[in-house]
C-alpha cells in the first residue's frame, strides 16, 4: 500500500516536518511492506519556505540579522542557483515566535531583519523572491524591508527614521527614493486573503494577537492610512488596497508600492512546486492533519486544498486533528486528537505522544477497504 503523508503544522505543538516524521515513523513501524512519501505542507503560514527549501533540496544561506526588536537573530534563506530565486519566510526573523506579550507592539516591531537577507540574498545573485507572510510580529507596511533595501523614511523635519524606533509609522512625513531600486520580482505567499484596511483588515482583525489591542488601533490606522498615501504618491504605478494585503501586516502592500510584486494562494503554490498532483496519483491513501481544523480552514489552508486535489484524482483522504468540525468537511475519516493544555510544560511531549497514539488506534484496526 502506498501512501501520502502529509501534514500541516499543529500550530503551537508540532512543526509540519516534525509531525510528518513521527506519522512515517509509526506506519513503517507497523506496516513495513508499504511505501510510504513524507511531504509535510505548508499554505502560506510560517515555515512555508522552509519546507520548501527541505523539498526543492535548496542551499541553505545563513547570517546573523535583526530581530522584530532588534536584536540579533540567527535567518536563513534558500537559494536556487538556476533560477536565481530566494526563498524566505518572514517568519524566519519577523517573526512573533519567541516575543513574550510585553514586547509584542506594532508601534515598534520591524521587518527590517527579513529585509537584511533579501539584501544578502541579492548579493548572492538573486533577481527573484519568494517570500512566505505568515507569523509575523509586525504591522509595518514593509517598511523595515524597504529600508533595508534602501528607501528612507523621514520625518516632518527631513530626518530619516531609523527602524524599530518608537512610534515609527506615526512619524513618517515623506518618503526618500534611492538612486536605483534593486532590480528584484517578488511573489508573496498568503494564507489569508484579507485586506490591509476595513473591518476585516490586519489591524482589527490580527492587531490584538500582536499587542495591538481595540483602544490603541485608532491612532495606528490613521498613521497607517497617511502612510499609505505617501505610497500612492511615490509609486510609479496604480496602488489600491486588495484582498492578501492584510497579511504579515501589510507587507505585500508596501513591496507592490516599489517592485512587482505576484500575490499567490500559498497552498496551491507549495503543491504546484512540489508536484503534490503526481504523488498523490501515486499514492493509494494520502494523510494529512492540522492543529484544529475549523471554519477559516476551507479558506485556503493546506489540509483542506490537499483534500480538493485527492478529491479529484479519486484518493482517500484522512485528516488527523483536535475538534469536531473536520468531520463536515469531506474527509474519508477523522481521527480526532484529544484536546490539550497549553500550559502545560510537557506541551511537546504531549502533542506527540497523542498523534502517536490516535494513529496507532486506527492501525489497529481494518485496512481491508484499501489496497495493499
């Protein structure tokens, strides 16, 4: 029997990878004449270039940059010599992982590290980026990126700001070109589809899980909004708001300012680079699981993308997740996760041995309906 494993992250517990590795574990353990291919996905979310610099077999670039606050912090990127492509996710250094609730605050928080290895990335001969958004700390606009990549932003006196100073966007008055921009193409990878401004933007919508909580959004979207002007005045083309700009905190916004910048759906994109079609035609069973599988999953999320392409090549799908709403969702079977508690200091520990042993119930039990 041949089959798919194919996990997303269970966010919070188990990287993709990780979770991939102890599900290829206990089915090789337990059926070990079947064939089993291990692709971990991503959609889009953080770790997305990462798993696909894994699967690509990328040369992995490395430098110590900024972190969100500004300290130092070890990134990476993969490169592709032939294509002359990076691959980088925001995440890497951006990223809100490892901030305690204290320090999360958009008023300072900076992509300016994740703009220092698109720099290095385009020393090393990159004319091309792919750039993952999910799981960033900042709602910056991109403006750390863009002056890493030598924008200046001034303020009312003509002083050019330096990044991850207090307050930053609110004291932006203009906007410095440099000479020549690189010449650089960027496609973002998005795992939501929201806007950067309205009622569904970044800043209601993912400003309080980064410290922005409802009283302080007032002044932030109207120092956003200014911001935004400036940008449409000093683009050499037609900007408007549109739907992926919201995420990673409006990065893709202030990018599509300055370069040409492809929005993509980051699960269908992770697929088509790596042929996820051709292996599910090879598989008789393909496996996948996330955290919790809910509402906003069938939004473009990886588990639920991957169901549609099984669907359509007529494959069985099982889904591994906590909560009940994977059941509705079309998947062949459901094998659910006990809840767990995120308090816990054995969190880790907890998480893997509960897939272990949710997967090792339903081993024990019939294959029959499948073919070996």
């Amino acid at each position: 029997m041949n089959w798919l494993i194919a996990p997303n992250a269970f966010k919070g517990t188990l990287e993709a990878d990780h979770a991939a590795a102890i599900i290829a574990e206990v089915i090789g353990s337990f059926r070990r004449d079947d064939r089993i291919d291990s692709c971990p996905i991503a959609d889009g979310g953080d770790g997305t270039c990462f798993l696909l610099s894994q699967q690509l077999g990328l040369e992995k670039v490395e430098a110590w940059v900024c972190g969100p606050l500004g300290r130092p912090k070890r990134g990476f990127f993969g490169y592709e010599p032939a294509t002359r492509s990076a691959f980088l996710d925001v995440s890497t250094v951006s990223g809100i992982k490892g901030l305690t609730d204290y320090e999360r605050d958009p008023w300072t928080c900076s992509t300016y590290g994740t703009g220092e290895l698109i720099r290095l990335a385009l020393a090393k001969g990159a004319d091309q980026l792919v750039l993952g958004l999910g799981g960033s700390a900042t709602i910056d606009m991109g403006t750390g990126i863009l002056q890493a990549l030598g924008l200046q932003f001034l303020d009312k006196n003509g002083r050019e700001l330096i990044p991850f100073a207090p307050g930053f966007l609110a004291k932006i008055a203009h906007i410095q070109l440099p000479v020549r921009l690189p010449s650089l193409r960027i496609t973002c990878l998005c795992d939501v589809g929201n806007t950067f401004f309205g009622p569904e933007g970044a800043v209601p919508v993912f400003g309080p899980q980064k410290g922005l909580t409802e009283p302080k959004q007032g002044p932030f979207l109207e120092a956003a909004g200014k911001l935004f002007a400036l940008m449409q005045k000093k683009s050499k083309w037609a900007l408007e708001d549109q739907a992926c700009f919201g995420a990673a905190g409006g990065i893709a916004l202030g990018l599509r300012a300055f370069f040409p910048v492809d929005l993509k759906q980051g699960a269908r994109y992770f697929f088509e680079k790596t042929g996820m079609e051709e292996r599910i035609r090879q598989a008789d069973l393909v496996l996948t699981g996330e955290g919790r599988f809910d509402s906003q999953s069938a939004h473009g999320k990886g588990s639920y993308e991957l169901l549609q392409l099984a669907k359509k090549d007529g494959k069985k799908c099982w889904l591994i997740t906590s909560g009940e709403e994977g059941k509705d969702a079309g998947f062949d079977e459901v094998l659910r996760l006990p809840d767990l508690n995120f308090s816990s200091p054995r969190l880790t520990l907890e998480a893997e041995s509960n897939l272990r042993a949710a997967l090792l119930q339903r081993l024990n039990g019939s294959l029959d309906e499948y073919p070996v």
